[in-house]
C-alpha cells in the first residue's frame, strides 16, 4: 500500500502532546476504560461537520458518549436488504448491545449536507440528483421532509430544514423494531437538538408545543 503516508507533523505533535499530558495525568482512569469497556448512557448521531463539536458543549469525557456522525445527521428508515448500513448498525449496537438510555439525534446551523438537499430537492444541484452521488443518494433521506418545508420563504427553508432533518431522523429512529419496543418499555428515551454554531445556542424539540425550544 505505496499510497499510505506517515502522518502529517503537526498531527504527529498534537499526539505527544497528548500523551505527555492528558493521559499521563489519567491514566489510571484511561486503563480502567480499557479494561472495564464501556458504557455510555447516550447515543448521539451528529453531522461530520469538523464545527459541530458534540463532546465539546456537553463536556463529555472519553467513554459517555456513544457517537455515530454522517452528513446532515440523518437516519435513514429501516430496511433489511442486506446492503451496508453503518448508521443503522451503529442504532442497532447502541440500542441493542450497549443498552443506551438516551439517543439524541443533533442538527446544526449551516449544514452543508441540508443546504445540498435543499437545492438538490428545488432543482438548483442536478449533479447530486445523479444516480452515482453518494450524498444525493444519502439526502434523498430528506426528501419528505423538503416537502413539508418548501412553501416556506427561501431564507427561511434551509434553517427549517435543518430542523425537519432532525424530526425526519427521530421518525425514521422509529421504525427500527428494536427502537420502538425500547422506547415503548420505557428503557429508551429520543431527543432532538439543533445547535447554532455561531452563538452557541441549543434548542431542543419539545413534542408538547412541536417546536424546538431554546434550552
Ligand atoms: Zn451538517
């Protein structure tokens, strides 16, 4: 595998930084991880967007989170056609083997992946409508929920589409068999979040009034 390459230096430094300091300083604790396995209370499917930083605003440490991240944080409905799915086995371990208590499915501001599926779904993006794109094909997901969204104003549609991203995800959660009988015995509880990334604010769906409130 000629085209593997070492490491990049300031990766490489930020390492033995790391080790130098905060494991040398718990490493008690870090073998206590290793040799315990582990146990986290929550799931949190997030987008892989590098500004969406879930460990960074609950202050979670290694071990707490059990964290699947794709693009736009969707969860895609359950099927059985023996294909691969990663997040939906990602739902079926946490849910299944680890046992979690919480799944919190976590939107963001400026997704990049909604903002795709919004032109995707107005027919501004033709390339992602292509049946060779893997994030059309992934946005797709969403399309039910453009549909709730597109007589909106423009400037309005793709921060609510972040939203309906979010509620489309807790549905699609649903419909995983395991996942509803968990959330039915009251072994497992939904949330969903949206977080502004550029004033830090959280709001979270209540399903009394239907809207996301700001915690
Ligand atoms: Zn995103």
């Amino acid at each position: 595998m000629q085209y593997v390459k070492n490491l990049p230096t300031y990766m490489v430094q930020r390492y033995h930084g790391w080790k130098a300091t905060t494991y040398t300083e718990n490493k008690a604790w870090y073998r206590r991880l290793a040799d315990e396995g582990q146990r986290p209370r929550a799931m949190i499917i997030s987008c892989c967007d590098s500004r969406v930083h879930v460990t960074s605003i609950f202050g979670a440490d290694e071990g707490e989170f059990f964290i699947h991240r794709n693009i736009a944080n969707l969860v895609p409905p359950f099927t059985q056609d023996g294909d691969h799915h990663g997040t939906s086995a990602a739902i079926e371990y946490a849910v299944t083997a680890l046992k979690v208590a919480h799944v919190v499915v976590l939107g963001h501001s400026n997704c990049g992946g909604i903002k795709g599926c919004h032109d995707m779904c107005a027919g501004l993006a033709p390339e992602l409508e292509d049946k060779s794109s893997f994030v059309g094909r992934w946005m797709d997901i969403m399309r039910p929920g453009y549909d709730r969204v597109s007589s909106l104003p423009e400037e309005d549609r793709t921060r609510a589409l972040e939203k309906e991203a979010v509620l489309v995800s807790l549905e699609n959660l649903m419909t995983f068999p395991f996942v509803q009988e968990a959330v039915e015995s009251g072994r497992l509880s939904l949330h969903g979040l949206w977080n502004d990334i550029g004033d830090g604010s959280l709001q979270q769906y209540e399903a009394e009034s239907r809207s996301f409130v700001a915690i």
